[in-house]
C-alpha cells in the first residue's frame, strides 16, 4: 500500500513529460521525414586548356548539404563538394593526360520556381594533372578555384536533372600562368529532402 504514491508520482511525471514531448517540435513539419542532403553524378564534357582546341571527358559526382534552419533570407544556401576525373578522350598529341579535382564550397539555389531551380556556386580546393613528361616530370598538383552554376529540372518526385557550367583556375600552373579548363556537366541528383521543401 505504500507503494501507491510512488506509483502516483512516476504515473504524473511520465504523464507530464509525455505531454511536453508531444508539444514540442523540433523541426519544422515541412522538414519532417528527410534529411538536407542532394547527391548526384554525371558526365562532363571540358575544354582542358591544353593545346588549342583540346577537350576531353569524365565523370563528376556531387554532395550538396542544405541546412534546414536558416533565415528567410538565406534559404537555399548550402555546402557543395565535388569531384570530378577527366579522363576520357585524350587527344591524339596528348597521349598522358588527365585532370582530377575535388573542391567544396558555397552554393545557392533559388527554389521559387516549380520544377526549375537555378544555382550559382563558389568551389575551391586541390587539382591534380598528368601530363606529357618533361624528362621524369609528369605529375603536379595545384590550388583550384571554380566559380559556376547551373539548372536542375525535376523530373520526378526527388529525381532532378542538372545542367552545370563550370570555369576553372588552376592557380600559378608551370610559372605564373592559370591554367583554365571549362566545361559542362549534365547529370541526375536525388534530393533527400521532403518534396515540400524542395
């Protein structure tokens, strides 16, 4: 019998942070269910800035973060990394060439447009070329800024296909000369995200 109260007060306590619990959110309910990630890969297709009118090919993948409480006047700023292999197509003069990048940095999206969302970024970060050997010099690696952006158009439900534009400087390449590969990328991105916040 002395055990009822004890009963009481676990019964009351349980109760009350069961109902407090209950009122309070900690997210907003259009963020509900998903998480502020958008992934991606696609084909590229640059000018590697190599010899007059050289381009090549390769593949790029993306990671894009969109963190879910910003001000209404930062909505749809975000974190891109990327990488991206240059690979495919060597010209015929250019038997050992090959560019790779992985960079990250600021991206915005505007997201005001139905099935359209252009975005314009700012990615830096390493680059690293072979290239002809000048006696057993073939490979460097150097300070890379990309400015560019884009359009994703949604497809289907999470499913965006993205057209990407993108203008490289491979910074004090081989003296003080920037090396400045262009180029774009057409792929597909899944958005984690509730489709309501898209």
């Amino acid at each position: 019998m002395r055990l009822k109260p004890i009963f009481r007060v676990i019964f009351t306590t349980l109760l009350g942070v069961g109902g407090l619990s209950g009122n309070c959110q900690v997210s907003p309910a259009a963020n509900r269910g998903g998480v502020p990630i958008v992934i991606g890969t696609g084909f590229s297709d640059f000018s590697i800035d190599w010899g007059p009118g050289q381009r090549m090919e390769g593949v790029s993948v993306w990671a894009d973060w969109f963190p879910n409480r910003m001000p209404a006047d930062l909505n749809g700023l975000g974190v891109e990394a990327e990488g991206r292999d240059i690979d495919i197509g060597r010209p015929a003069g250019i038997t050992r060439m090959r560019q790779d990048t992985g960079l990250a940095g600021p991206i915005y999206g505007w997201n005001r447009y139905r099935s359209f969302r252009p975005y314009v970024k700012f990615l830096a970060g390493i680059g690293s070329i072979d290239f002809p050997p000048s006696g057993t010099y073939s490979h460097d690696t150097f300070s890379v800024f990309s400015p560019g952006g884009g359009v994703e158009y949604r497809v289907w439900e999470h499913i965006w296909i993205r057209g990407d534009y993108d203008y490289q400087f491979w910074h004090h390449t081989f003296g003080n000369n920037d090396l400045t590969p262009t180029g774009f990328t057409v792929g597909v991105s899944y958005d984690f995200r509730p489709l309501a916040s898209q």
